[in-house]
C-alpha cells in the first residue's frame, strides 16, 4: 500500500529564536516539502507526534508520509531524491550500506527492544511449542536477512538449531496472520501491532525475540542518504530538531504514542494503548549496535564488517 498523508499543523513550542529565525528566512532551508517513508509501527509515532504538535511547521517544513514495507524497496527514490528520509531497522540499513546500493546514515534513532514487542508466533493447535519444534519448518518474516531473521536466528541457536535447520519465506506483516491460518506457513515473526492482533486471533507466542540472548537490542530509527545529508544541511538540521523534540516526548510520554498509532496503522485505540512498546530513548547505545552488526556479519547477511560509529549521522551519534 503507498498512502500520501499530508503532515502540516499548527502547534506550540519554539526551536530558540535564532534557529527559528534561521529556518524561515530567505533561502534558510534548502528545501521546505518532504517526503517521509513510514512503516505502520510504534517507531514511526515519534514523526506523527511532531506532526500532531505543529513541531514540522515551526520549522518551516511542510512532511508528507508514505507507507512502506521495506526500505530495501524505496532506495530508487532516496537515490534519486524523490523521498527524503524513512524508517528503517538498524539491520536494513546495515545490509543496504554493505551492497554498495546506497549510503546512509542513522539520522534519529527511534527505539531500542524491550520484552514482548516483537515475537514469533504460531496458530492455534499447532504442534510446534518451542523454538525447538522449528526444525524443518517454514517462518514468516516481512524482509529476508533483516531483523526478524536475525533476532529469530539468535534464539533458534540458543536451542541448538542452525539457521539452514529452518525456512525463512518473506510475507508482508499485514498478510503474515492469514499465511499462518491458512498454514502457507509453520510460524510468523510479528512486531507490534501485529503481534497483539495475531494473539487476539488464537495465535500462541513460542519466542519472545526481544528477550534473552537478544534483549536490548536497537530495532530501528530514522534513516537518510550521506548525499542528501551534504546537499540539505539547513533543512536536515530543521527537521531534526523537530524529530528529536517529538522522540523525547515519545520517551516520556506514552499517552502520546497511543493517540497517534491508531492514525498511520489499523490499530484501534484501545488495541494501541495496550500494546508492549520497547524504549524510546533519544540515541542508541553503539556498542548493542556493533553487538547486532558483528551478529549479521558471523550469520553472513553482511559480507563486510561494520564499525558502527560511521552509521550515524553527527546530529545523532
């Protein structure tokens, strides 16, 4: 699905009177529209927080979003600047630096793992109990060789499997609950919202992913091109400030993530509000990214190793 939502609003809350008078002055920001790609989870609240809160339009930004699945499939448009900025997992960005196919750098992190936010999953009945029990079987998950994989692996190897023991297959978190009826497939990796609505649905959790061997892990954030970054210094310093702003309040406030999530994904209010949410603190800690990045390169999704410190963009190291 590919949903333009126009992020324009009044709000309160100055940047400081020297940046604000920066940003809208003449010729202040290089570029005023952006386009935003977003994925229909509780990272993406903190963009839609500022939104809400007019913090884009005291910037003298005017956003607008698109849903999307995988960054992997919108790197033509952040290539050629047509999308300015998206949400991606620490993993997806790692894996697309190590292709060559672009270069980009973690512009504001989003959240960090905590337990009960993202899962594999089973259908009710199913024979499958443990991670165990997965030898030979099929598992659903939205991207090949990115977080749920890699997170899935860890404790598939805590329960003495090999990651060639199981079948990886890629389905879409909205169609992974029928997959699973329909038994297309075994079991299903699920983050919230998908995983409260599959547990509504009869589905049985046998792998907490963001627990034990892989608890604390960065799942993702906000992610931008190097070239971008160069050629739009004004407007990503703009839009950073609004981002940031709004990431704070998503780490103090979780009123404030429930009111926006029911607006960008299918989640009703009370769905939202009960939901687990991992933390969302205003950086990540390097070493847990250098811990996932040295994970993907021993599982061989990366052929080169990362020294992590070079991710991130200076606004947010």
């Amino acid at each position: 699905m590919a949903v333009a939502l126009a992020l324009s609003a009044c709000g309160g809350g100055g940047g400081g009177g020297e940046q604000q008078a920066a940003a809208t002055s003449p010729g202040g920001l290089e570029k005023t529209q952006l386009l935003v790609g977003v994925v229909p989870v509780p990272s993406s609240a903190p963009l839609f927080i500022a939104e809400k809160r007019g913090f884009f339009k005291e910037e003298g930004l005017t956003v607008k979003t698109e849903i999307i699945q995988a960054p992997q499939a919108v790197m033509p448009k952040i290539i050629n600047g047509s999308m300015d900025a998206f949400l991606t997992s620490y993993v997806s960005l790692m894996a697309i630096n190590d292709t060559g196919a672009a270069k980009l750098k973690l512009f504001q992190h989003s959240q960090e793992a905590a337990p009960g936010v993202a899962g594999v999953v089973v259908a009710k009945g199913s024979p499958v109990k443990t991670a165990a029990d997965l030898k030979g079987k099929t598992i659903a998950v939205n991207v090949l060789k990115a977080l749920g994989q890699t997170l899935t692996n860890a404790h598939l190897q805590e329960a003495g499997l090999k990651p060639e023991d199981v079948k990886f297959v890629a389905v879409p978190f909205a169609d992974q609950l029928s997959a699973l009826s329909s038994g297309q497939v075994d079991a299903a990796w699920l983050v919230e919202p998908f995983l409260t609505a599959a547990k509504k649905h009869g589905a049985t959790e046998i792998i907490d992913t963001t627990d034990g061997v892989t608890a604390g892990v960065p799942i993702d954030g906000w992610g931008v091109s190097e070239q971008w970054l160069a050629k739009n210094p004004k407007t990503a310093a703009a839009f950073h400030r609004a981002l940031a702003k709004a990431q704070e309040i998503a780490g103090a406030d979780r009123k404030a993530i429930d009111e926006v999530v029911p607006t960008y994904t299918q989640t009703q209010a009370d769905a939202a509000a009960a939901m687990k949410l991992g933390e969302f603190s205003m950086r990540a800690d390097q070493a847990s990214v250098q811990k996932l990045a040295d994970l993907l390169h021993g599982y061989g999704y990366l052929k080169n190793k990362v020294d992590v410190a070079r991710l991130f963009a200076p606004s947010a190291g």
